[in-house]
C-alpha cells in the first residue's frame, strides 16, 4: 500500500449527492479530468440510447468504487426494456 510508504494518496474528485458531478471546490487539471470523464459518461448514455432504439445488444462495465452508477442519467438507463444491474 503506497500510504504505507509515504505517499499521500489523493483526495476524491467526486462525493456523494451533488457533487457525484464533481467537488465543488474543484480546479485546474482536477476539475478538467472530471468534465471529461463527464462527457464520456454522457457519450456513453447517448451511445445506449442509440443501441436501444436501433435494437443493438450493449453493456456498460465500471470498476465497483466508480461513482459512474450513481449518475442519474446513468441510473435511468435501468428503467430500459432489458436493462439489469
């Protein structure tokens, strides 16, 4: 474990209720990783979308400590015809 070792592991980007979008208090190269991470998210719900309507198979896999899920457009995608977690 690398705080074991000194180093201070970084502080999360993203928290619980609003800021699952990203911490208010965000800046610089932080606040631009978490805008494009949000508009692959976004890309990503719109590339499902277009699955869905043309009747295409799709999954979504995101590592289990991701705030990905917690979205709420992510989350509506569940109510698709098919959809499961």
């Amino acid at each position: 474990m690398v705080a074991g070792r000194g180093v201070i592991p970084p502080e999360p980007l993203r928290g619980p209720g609003h800021e699952v979008w990203g911490k208010y208090s965000l800046s610089g190269v932080d606040k631009l990783k978490v805008e494009a991470a949000n508009a692959l998210y976004r890309l990503c719900r719109e590339v499902v979308e277009w699955c869905q309507a043309k009747g295409k198979l799709w999954s979504i896999e995101n590592p289990a400590n991701s705030w990905f899920g917690e979205l709420a457009p992510v989350r509506a995608l569940l109510g698709l015809e098919g959809a499961r977690d």
